[in-house]
C-alpha cells in the first residue's frame, strides 16, 4: 500500500455516521495487504473490493475529425477534444467505429430519440421511451442488491424540452424512466440526509450532526486514517458551501431551452455532482450510476465559451461542416471530456485498499451520435476508463463492434457478471479491451 498501516481495527465498511454520512474507505477496514475488506471476528474470509460502474452521457455526438484519434494502439495521440484526459491517458481506453443497429429499427422518432434509445437499451424506441431496460439497470439489478441504493441517477442540466427518451437515459424496462436528479441540494439530502421536516429545514452544517460520531470513532484510528477521516469531512463541508453558494432560486423551477440566465453556472453544477457521485461510490451507497451531463438533442448554450449564439443542437446543424462550425463543436465537446477527466481525477485522489477508487471503478462514456448533423448512429466513440486491470487501458482500438458487444464485454468480463438471456443487439464480446 502506499502508506504505512500503524493500527488496524475492525471497523465496517458499512458503519454510517448519524445521517448517513458514510465513511470513506480506511486502511483499518481492509486486510493487511489492501487488497480486500477485513472481515469481522465472528466471520470467516475476506471480502473483496466491490466494483463500481458509471454510465456517463453527452448529447449531440462529436466532431470526428477533433475527437477520435488518428493512430490506433498505445502510440494514439489524444486529440484536440480528448486533451483534457493527458494527465490520464493510460487509464483510458478509446474506442471508435462502434455500431448502434436498434437506431435504426423502423418505427417512430425523429433521429436521436431513435439513437438514445438503442444507445442505452439497445432496443427501438417505442414512441414513449426505451424498448427495455438500459445496461446500467441491467448491471444494477446484479451489482445493488446489497448498496443502500441499487443505483443512482445523476443529472446536470435542467433542460425541459423534449420526450422522456431526451430526458433520461436510465430505464427499468420498456417505457419506464427512472428521471436523473438535477438539483445538487436534492441529490446531497438523498445521500446524506433524511426526509424528516427537521433535516430538510436544517440551518446548520451535516457535520454538526456527526461531531459526537466523529469525536467517538477518531481516537481507534491510526495517523493516516484520522487524515483522511479529515479530508472526507473537509470535503463534505466544501460540498455544502458550494451548495449554499448557488442563486437563491436554483432547482425552484425547471428552466426553458430559452432561459439561459443560469447557465454561467452549468461547470459549477457539474463539478458538485461529480463529487457528490463520488462521495456515493466512496462511501458504498450504490455500485451503480448514471450520470447525463447534457440531455439528447440538448439546447445548452456555453456562455462560458463565447459560444450563447446558438444552443447546441443547432451548432450542429448550422452550416456544420464549415471550419468555424467545427471549430465550435470542437470547443464544446473538449468542455464535455473536460467534466469527465474532472470526475475520474476525483475517483483516483480518493485512497481505497492498496489502489484508488478509480481503480476499483468501470466508467463508459458514450454519445447517442458520431457526427451530429447526419444523425449518424453508427461509427460511435466511447471512452472506457478506470478498471484497475479489468480491461486495457492506454489504447485506442477501431472496432466494427454493436453498442451490445460492448455491454456484454462490461458486465461479463470486466464484472464476472453473466447475462443469461444475453443483450439486445450482441453477438460477440470485444476480445481487443480486455
């Protein structure tokens, strides 16, 4: 491990502070090699490190030519668009060329309802929603059966426009979402609070709440323990700060596409639900998450890019192919892998066993489009990142693979998790990442 352990206890890994404030990952709850969760007296064995997978999604696609590399294997150069992932690009894997034949199933939609759907369910859209359950549901209904939450939907943008297939990106079965939570203050309360009047109308800090926890527990831990029994207070505490900070009115109402007066603090609310999303990996309250940081067919404008003329669909859309038009997808959807790199920084600052909560978590980055202007649905990106030698990392592969190989591949090989009736639209696993 990298530091040295001066004093182990049985302590649980699931042992909340009052409130549900769940501890972080401490060197007192593992083994002495770090590589697996010490079991108490009365029991035998050891129990290993639980798996993580996080579902991560963008609107719009990408453009190609500023975002899938031109080199295939370990010698890739990350792309105008990928480089924000420098100081990670041996944790990443690249994959380009993937196919999403459910876009294509014949029946209602206007072209991206069409794509989401056989993205994240890999069925056709039905007219209301997703033809089945989506691959994180799939995973949660196998991985959560034992968290606090079998899974976790996270969102970003407040966007109001649009179908349920816009909107969500989380299904458990046909027609049914299951809404991300877009509202920072709502998603800390469902982590970390209760639904009592007193809680929700609390004036003072969650950590008051836990002081006499914290004052019992700190005195059985060694050195590096208290330390990082400290950071994860500390960080707690930024989180509420950060929360208090918003405008008055954040989450109050849900904004039209046309009301952008709040969007100067979209990067703010991204950077608070990604650590609230890790918080809830760290302190093992779900296994599963998905996380949309921009609805399908989104209408963002990016104020803080110079870019509010136009919301993004239409930047796709409006003389797309022209250099300045690329240029500005290419300025946005760096801003995309900019949040994503943020959030796997987070993961792998955070101590667990011998490794980082990044090594002991699968994230998958995907897009409904390649190219946005054709409604392209076939010749995908994704990025697989995180996995501790689960999967390769450090590559960029060409695959001519569907979206269903790629979700078999994940739950089968990477989580030992077989899906006995298979997956929609899969027929092989990707030998190439893994």
């Amino acid at each position: 491990m990298s530091h040295v352990i001066t004093k182990r206890l049985s302590i649980s890994r699931r042992k909340l502070l009052r409130g549900f404030l769940g501890l972080p990952p401490l060197a007192a709850m593992f083994n002495s090699n770090g590589t697996a969760y010490a079991s108490p007296a009365s029991r035998l064995g050891e129990e290993p490190i639980e798996s993580r997978f996080l579902l991560w999604f963008n609107g719009n696609g990408i453009p190609e030519r500023y975002w899938i590399p031109m080199e295939t294997g370990a010698d890739f150069e990350l792309t105008p668009c990928l480089a924000p992932l420098e100081p990670l690009k041996n944790r990443v894997h690249v994959i380009s060329g993937i196919d999403n034949p459910a876009a294509r199933i014949p029946g209602p939609g206007n072209g991206h309802v069409n794509s989401m759907s056989g993205l994240v369910s890999c069925t056709g859209y039905t007219g209301r929603g997703a033809g089945g359950p989506s691959f994180d549901q799939v995973l949660a209904a196998k991985l959560g059966t034992k968290s606090r939450f079998s899974s976790i939907q996270v969102g970003v943008g407040q966007e109001s426009h649009g179908e349920n297939m816009h909107r969500n990106m989380s299904w458990a079965g046909y027609d049914r979402a299951l809404p991300p939570e877009v509202i920072p203050h709502n998603l800390f309360d469902r982590l970390f609070g209760t639904k009592d009047e007193p809680w929700v109308n609390r004036k003072k800090s969650i950590l008051d709440a836990v002081s006499e926890d914290v004052a019992d527990l700190t005195p059985a831990l060694g050195a590096a323990d208290r330390q990082r029994l400290d950071e994860h207070l500390t960080s707690m505490r930024d989180l509420e700060r950060a929360i208090a900070g918003l405008p008055p009115d954040y989450g109050k109402k849900v904004k039209e596409p046309e009301d952008v007066s709040d969007l100067t603090d979209y990067p703010r609310i991204a950077k608070i639900m990604s650590d609230l999303t890790a918080h809830a990996f760290a302190s093992g309250q779900t296994r599963v998450v998905s996380y949309m940081l921009t609805k399908c067919q989104s209408l963002t404008r990016f104020p803080w890019l110079g870019l509010a003329t136009l919301c993004h669909h239409d930047y796709t859309h409006t003389n797309a192919r022209s250099p300045q038009a690329q240029r500005n997808l290419r300025d946005i959807t760096r801003w995309h892998v900019e949040e994503f790199a943020y959030f796997l920084q987070k993961l792998q600052s955070v101590p667990e066993g011998e490794g980082t909560l990044l090594d002991h978590t699968c994230c998958l980055y995907v897009h409904e489009h390649a190219e946005a202007d054709p409604h392209k649905n076939y010749g995908l990106a994704a990025l697989l990142a995180g996995g501790g030698g689960k999967f390769k990392t450090g590559l960029h592969t060409k695959s001519h693979n569907t979206i269903g190989d790629l979700y078999l591949t994940i739950a089968e090989e990477v989580f030992k998790t077989p899906l006995e009736k298979g997956f929609p639209t899969a027929e092989e696993k990707m030998n190439d990442i893994i």
